[in-house]
C-alpha cells in the first residue's frame, strides 16, 4: 500500500465514485439510525458494555484495502519499532494473532476480538516537531475513503473510563489505544468491508500518535480437551491433571464445551470408582485480588455440583479457588494469561 499522503488522488477518486466503489452508503439520516440503533442494542448486566456491536447498521465497503494491519505511515511519518525510534521492519509496532480493543460509541464500550495490530508513529525526520495535524489529516481522510465509519471523536468522559477499570485497574491502558485520561482526542472507526470487519482506533498529541486495529475473527480453540483416560494418564502419573475448561466471561457458568469436558470428568469418575478429586479453580492476575478468588472459587463449586448433578457421589469430590495464587506462567502475554485460567483435578 502507498503511504496515505501519495493516495491524495485516490481518495478522491473513491469519493467521487462511491456508488460503484461502496455498497450502501451511509446517509447523515442513517448514520443517526447507526448510533440510535447501537445505543438502543442490549446491553450487559453492568449498563456501560454493549453485548454485542451491531454490524448491519454500517455500511459496506468494497474499497481497495491491501492486506492486513490496512494502514501505512503517511508521508513523512514512520511506524516505529517497540521501544525504538527506527522503523518497524513489517509496519507494526506490536502484533499479536488474537488480541482485543475495547472500542467506545459515544455512549456505551463494546469489545473487539481478533487479529490485533497497534502502530506507533514518529516523523521521518527524527529531529522534526511532530504534525500532529497533518497525520490526524492524513489518516482521517484515509479511512472515510476506505467508507470505515466513525463512531466516536473526544475525550472518553472520565467517570466512563473510571467504571471501565472497575474491572481491572489496567483495562483501559490494556485494551484502549492512546492516553485516554488527558484531553487529547481519540477516534474509533468501524469498517465493514466485504472481506471481513475491522475496527481502528486513533489517537494522537503534539509529540507522538497511535493507532490499534483488530480484524475481527472468532477465536480459535487450539487446546484439545482430554479424554477420560488421557486424565487418568495424567493423574496417575502426575497425581493432577490440568484442564481448560471453557466459562462465561467472568462468570462461573459453563459454556457448551466446557459441559463436555466436565462430562469426561463424569466418565473418569464412573469408570474408576475408587479415585476421589479435589477440583481446584485457577485465573490469571487481570481483575483484584478478591474478585479473582471469588471467581476461582465459584467456578471450582460448578465443576463439583455439576459431576454431583449427574450421579457422582459429592463425598469424592472436594472444590477449592486459588485465583491467581498460583500461576504455572508468567502473566505477561494473553497467551500466558489464557494458560493459568485453568481447573487441575487433584487426587486425594
């Protein structure tokens, strides 16, 4: 892809041709249709997350993109190597397979998951002040050519971000690009093209900017759930068996598959009617202390009154949270992170 700047001439060639480059254009009429009908979505139990972002409301493009993280340095800037003033060799500060974004539309934050990239941007030029009109210009005027549209431009309101980190003290830095306690500005776009959704979000002041995007994709299970004799295995060999059991986020209730796997339990038990379990509940270190023990412990309990549920004599099974006592990894990727949210059977 050429750098924004060189695409001047681009950009108004898809203005100009919008009915044969886009697909259902958005109307100003419209586009308050989008932001009535996002605010209007349901919204989870705690009144600030959208439960889901509704996609049909955006316009589809069918604009020229290239190829994945979609954006480029305009000219005279550079994407910047994690922690170095050099050029990134691939165009991205940070990629990660499968990240997430917490994206806000003006009244309610919804959560982005996929293929994740975040772009730090400084001038080619290292002694040059930072223009940072000039790049907001550039890239603003890119994705409304792409017909990604904007969902939000400001200040996230303070006392939003502060309810957002009552879930972990770390969630707006983690997930949401830019410095978002300050007053510069961030925008949030959402494109919907016909190959697939993409979220940006940009931010940017006087000394330096960024920019995150996440491809939008269904996560991929690449763990495969044991079997009762692969536990047995385990358990005889180890005295514990670990297991990624699948929940609702932040919660304590089963999903679909992680039904199964507790069934399998169920079938190692039947089978082996002598072997009594302590069922013990692991998370990583996002969220308190507390909150996170809580959680654990909860989600230990459903394992043990679901096997109970199903016939299990409830005197073989004992239930224990640890919460993030005991991590087997270090908490400092999201792959780490996913390997201690875990439940061990332990033989006693």
């Amino acid at each position: 892809m050429k750098k924004i700047l060189t695409l001047t001439t681009l950009i108004f060639t898809l203005i100009s041709c919008t009915k044969e480059k886009v697909v259902d254009q958005a109307t100003e009429e419209n586009a308050d249709d989008i932001s009535e009908t996002h605010n209007q979505a349901l919204k989870s139990e705690d009144g600030h997350f959208l439960d889901e972002f509704d996609w049909s409301k955006i316009p589809t493009s069918t604009a020229e993109i290239g190829s994945f993280p979609y954006i480029t340095a305009p000219d005279g800037f550079i994407v910047l190597q994690k922690g170095k003033k050099s050029m990134s060799k691939d165009g991205m500060t940070v990629f990660s397979d499968y990240g997430k974004l917490i994206s806000y539309n003006g009244e309610y934050f919804f959560d982005s998951e996929g293929k994740k990239a975040e772009l730090n941007f400084g001038m080619e030029q290292s002694k040059s002040d930072f223009n940072q009109f000039k790049f907001d210009k550039s890239v603003d005027d890119y994705l409304q050519s792409l017909a990604a549209m904007q969902l939000f431009k400001g200040q996230i309101p303070r006392e939003k971000i502060d309810k957002l980190n009552d879930i972990d003290k770390g969630t707006a830095y983690n997930f949401i690009i830019g410095d978002v306690w300050n007053k510069n500005p961030v925008s949030h776009y959402a494109l919907n093209h016909a190959n697939g959704k993409v979220i940006f979000q940009v931010w940017s002041n006087s000394a330096q900017s960024k920019i995150g995007v996440i491809e939008i994709e269904g996560f991929k299970q690449t763990i495969k759930a044991p079997t009762a004799s692969e536990m047995k295995a385990s358990l005889d060999l180890t005295g514990k068996a670990i297991l990624y059991i699948n929940f609702d986020v932040d919660k304590a209730t089963l999903k679909p598959d992680g039904q199964k796997l507790v069934d399998e339990i169920g079938t190692l038990l039947n089978s082996n009617p002598e072997l009594k379990l302590l069922i013990e509940g692991h998370t990583d270190n996002t969220g308190t202390e507390n909150r996170n023990l809580q959680l654990s412990t909860e989600r230990a309990n459903t394992v043990m009154y679901s096997l109970a549920g199903k016939g299990i004599n409830i005197e073989r099974l004992k239930a224990k949270g640890y919460g993030s006592e005991k991590p087997i990894v270090a908490n400092d990727t999201d792959e780490n992170r996913a390997q201690n949210r875990r439940v061990e059977l332990v033989k006693f």
